[in-house]
C-alpha cells in the first residue's frame, strides 16, 4: 500500500548543495571580516553559533522528548529530530574558532581587570580559561553521546524492530534530558551569560533551553511540509499532524513569553544594584526597541496566529510561521548577547548577519546530508502505523 | 408531514471505526439530523457526522479578554484611583506587577467562559432525552457505540431509514420511543 522504505527524496540533494555554496560563501565574508575587525567577528560568530547551536540540540532535546511523550507527532519527526541531533560533532568542531576569541568575548579572561574586582576575583575560581575549556568538553561529550547513541539505536530498529530498542531509547531519554537540562544551563552560564560577568540568573539556562525547542521543532515543520511536496512523503503529513505540531509551537512559544517575563518581573521588583544593570542595558540606548520587537513578533503575533486551530491546521501557514519563529529566535539572541557586543548603544555589524548566513548554510548542508542517509520514517517503531493513519484499528 | 410516531432509529456498533465508517455513509447517504454516542471522544466523528464548527471558541475568547481588561483594569484602578500608595519608590502604575494577575483573570475567565458556554450550547441541563428510551443504550457509556437517525430528518422514513442502518452491518437496529 505504501512505499514502505520511505527512502530520501533526490532532490534534498540539490537543497544539500545550495546550502552548502550560500554557507561557504557567508563563512568566507566572515573570514575576510576576522582580519578586518577580530573582535566584531568573534561577537557575531558566537551569535551565530548559539543560534545554530540551538537547531542541533533543539533536536537532540525533542529526540528524547518524543522518546518520553510518545505520540503520533514524534514519530514522524523523529527522523528530522535526528538529523538535526547528528549535527552535533560538527558544531564541536565550529565552537573551536570561539577558543580563540576568548579574550575578545569574555572581560573574566583579562586577569589585571579580575585582580581590581573583588566579585570577579572570587567567581575566578570558576571563571577561569582551564575550566571553561574543560566544561566544554564536557559539554560536548554528553551531547554528542546521547546524539550518537540514539541515532544508531533507532537505525538498528528500522532493521530489527526490536522491542527492547524502544524501551533502551526511552530509558537513555529519561536520563539524557535530564544531562542536557544541566549541561545547558552552564553552558548558557559559560558561552553567554559571562559576556557580563557581574550578572547572574537561574533562569537563564531555561531561556536558552526553550529557544532550543523551538527552534528545533521550527526547523523540523519545515522540513516536514517541504517534504510532503513529493515521494515517498506526499500524504504522509496530514492536517492532524500539522494540527499537533502546531499546538507544540503554540505551547514553547508561551513558555518563552512565560520565562522572559518571569526573569524581567523578578529583577525588576526586586530592583537590586547587581540584577539591574542587565535590564537597564537592554532598556535603554535602543535596546528598548529590540525589547518591544520580541514582545511583538516573538510573542504576540504568533500567539494570536497559533490561537486558532485553522491556522495551525493550514501546513503552509504553519511553516511561515515557523520561519517566523526563527527570525524571532535571531532577535531573541540578539537582544540577549548583542548588547555586550555594542556598549554605546544598538548597533548591528554586516558580520552579524554573514556569521549568521554562513554557518547556518552550512549545518543546513550538514542537516540535509544527514536526513538522507535514514529512511525518513523510523520503520521499526511500534507506533509507527497508528502515526500515520489514525488511532481506531 | 405529521410527526412521526418515534423519536428516530438507533443503530449499535462495537467499535469506533464502525461507527466513523456508518456516520460517513449516513452523510454521504444524505442524513443530517443525526448524533452519534460513544464513551470515548472520537475526533473524526466532528466531520463524519458533519458538524459546523461549534461557537465556543468565540465565547472563550470573549471571556478571556474580558478577564485581561478586568484584571488589569482593577488593578490600575485600585493603584492609581483608589488607593495610590508609594510602594518601594515605584511608579503607581508599575505596569509588570499588574502582568501576572491580569493573566490569571485571562485564564480564569477563559475557563469559566469554556465550561458555562459548553454547557449551554451542549443544550444542558436537560432532564429528558428520548435516546435513553433505546434498549442497551446505557452501553454507550461502556463499549459499545451508537447512531442515531433522527426522525425529523427529511430524508427520514422508518422503512428505508431501518433498512439503510442495517446496510451498515451494526449489532442491531432499535426503534427510539419519545
């Protein structure tokens, strides 16, 4: 009844290579900027890497989310969760040129400065260059395992079905999400939150880790409704699935707007001199505007499209919205690093957006490349049948 | 045409994909007075039985902006009209700690708005409904799975109607009395 191998369209090879020349020639720009103005690059190259960083864990994270749920929803997306998952060993090797920047990212690095400040004097017990390299690889190691592990145990399922595979995947899941909650949050703490080495904010991991899922599920909706434009995945994507994958961006949209608020209402009431200085940044010099953008097109306007179920049943619609939704991540980072980036005020560099193009050109390359290597259904899984054809059988 | 003599025929079936499959052919046959019962929520039954879509979300979104003006309003009132007192050197109208409970009376009546307006529209309270007349009928909340065809519906005829249901191969056909 079906072509039941579900094997890659040949025309993500043509979308592979495309990206792959906008990548290049936007890391090239980049490059030619490292000469010019090191310091702006490695500003806009963490930029760019955090946001891309995000698609790669974003499916990691819904991997094992989907693991855990169950459902009609991450079945079919599974695989897109994991070829954005197995982009991860690649993003360990573009974090590299970040090594480099550390003095030109981070003030902690300029040790004279730390020797004069007492509050840094004491975090230098964490915030040193040893440790910092050290937590990376930590970082990296956990990730790219749960990434590794996971993928290959879902590729031994489509051959075997195996049973015992499910609950192994959904067992490491419980565990790994967990792993991933903690590394993310220091690593938010690390690569971002230290660019202002004074402030702090338990909730800042989560601010990072909710971007990561909407980002991650932004990327699969596209893939997803470009995918059903032709065999072997025409049909396989129906208004109901839409409708759920609309109903989960509608939600971690929410959280976002449920996190950023809660951050801002706490420091703003408590109003002490050192959680201030953040938001007094971001408040002023027309940063403010960038504020009241992501209220806007992060929040609101997606809020009221996602509201209404038609909406979210409409695939195209929904995949606007996801390209939406990714700007909005962009803004998003921005507002939230960028000002450490500019200190007399809002700015934007033409490094910012090549960074951005190139490396997103490339994992979009390093993503399509890995969808077409697995069937783009996991074939072996036991929910497989009743995620695509509804639940009465 | 007088009124009929029954309430209307009522088929059982023993599963919910029986009973899509016998709310589409009942469509498709031309039917539209016609409701289906079943213990489980069936999404597709919505368009097999072909229903509009229902009022309720309006009404929901009519009470949660309500609760959002509300909420916000009193606040704003009670902060700056009523009771205007310096707290911690802020502004009277410190608009993000008016956020959180506005959003509650948003979700408050929001909910209300949903529970009250299901209700109404769903036509309750309703102390009397002919479909309990039907032999077996308490099954429906068990395992087993209903259609009724009214008998105000025009293409209603009590022969053909019966041998129509039957086509559809349920457990049986029963007559529903007023």
């Amino acid at each position: 009844m079906h072509d039941a191998t579900y094997s890659p369209p040949a025309s993500l090879d043509a979308l592979r290579q495309r990206s792959l020349v906008v990548g290049v020639i936007g890391l090239l720009a980049a490059a030619a900027g490292a000469f010019v103005s090191p310091g702006q690059f490695f500003h806009s190259y963490l930029l760019a890497y955090l946001f891309w960083l995000a698609a790669a864990l974003g499916g990691l994270a819904l991997t094992m989310l989907q693991h855990l749920s169950g459902g009609g929803w991450g079945v079919v997306l599974r695989r897109i969760f994991e070829a954005a998952a197995r982009t991860l060993p690649w993003m360990a090797l573009f974090f590299v040129p970040l090594v480099f920047g550390l003095r030109d990212l981070y003030p902690w690095t300029d040790t004279a400065m730390v020797a004069q400040d007492h509050i840094l004097k004491e975090k230098a017990l964490y915030l040193n260059v040893p440790f910092f390299l050290v937590r990376a690889a930590i970082y990296f190691v956990v990730w790219i395992g749960l990434a590794f592990a996971l993928t290959r145990w879902s590729a031994e399922q489509d051959r075997t079905g195996d049973p015992a595979l499910a609950v192994r995947m959904r067992n490491t899941s419980a565990i790994g999400l967990v792993l991933y909650f903690i590394t993310m949050t220091f690593a938010a703490i690390d690569w971002a939150m230290s660019l202002e080495p004074h402030w702090f904010s338990t909730m800042y991991g989560f601010l990072f880790i909710i971007g990561h899922a909407i980002m991650g599920l932004a990327i699969a909706v596209i893939m997803a409704r470009r995918l059903s434009a032709e065999a072997p995945m025409s049909g396989v994507y129906n208004a109901g699935h839409f409708h759920d994958f609309g109903k989960l961006l509608f939600a971690f949209t929410m959280v976002w707007a449920y996190l950023s608020f809660s951050q801002f209402l706490i420091i703003w009431s408590a109003n002490l001199p050192e959680e201030i200085p953040w938001y007094l940044h971001r408040l002023n010099h027309g940063w403010e505007r960038i504020g009241i953008g992501l209220v806007i097109f992060h929040f609101a306007v997606p809020f009221v499209v996602l509201l209404s179920r038609r909406s979210k049943r409409n695939a195209a619609l929904l995949a606007g919205m996801a390209v939406w939704l990714i700007a909005a991540r962009f803004l998003d980072l921005f507002f939230m690093i960028g000002p450490e980036a500019y200190p007399d005020g809002l700015g934007f560099h033409w490094l910012d957006l090549a960074a951005a193009i190139g490396l997103g050109g490339v994992w979009v390359a390093l993503f399509t490349s890995n969808l077409k290597g697995r069937p783009l259904l996991p074939l072996g899984d036991a929910g497989l049948e009743s995620a695509l054809h509804g639940q009465h059988h | 045409m007088e009124r009929a003599s029954i309430y209307g025929l009522v088929a059982e079936f023993e599963s919910p994909t029986a009973l899509v499959r016998a709310a589409n052919r009942a469509r498709e046959a031309g039917y539209r007075k016609m409701d289906a019962y079943s213990p489980i929520p069936i999404e597709e039954l919505h368009h097999a039985l072909g229903l509009k879509d229902t009022k309720l979300p309006w009404i929901v979104l009519g009470g949660g902006l309500t609760g959002a003006v509300a909420g916000y309003g009193l606040q704003f009132w009670a902060s700056t009209i009523a009771y205007p007192l310096n707290i911690g050197g802020r502004p009277l109208h410190s608009w993000p700690s008016f956020i959180v409970p506005a959003f509650e009376t948003t979700i408050l009546f929001s909910a209300a708005a949903a529970v009250l307006g299901m209700i109404l529209l769903n036509g309750l309270p309703m102390p009397y409904h002919p479909i309990f007349n039907a032999r077996r009928f308490a099954m429906a909340s068990r395992d087993r799975f209903f259609l009724c065809i009214e008998a105000k519906d025009p293409k209603f005829d009590q022969t053909t109607t019966r041998r129509f249901l039957e086509s559809l191969e349920p457990r049986e056909v029963t007559d529903v009395e007023h």
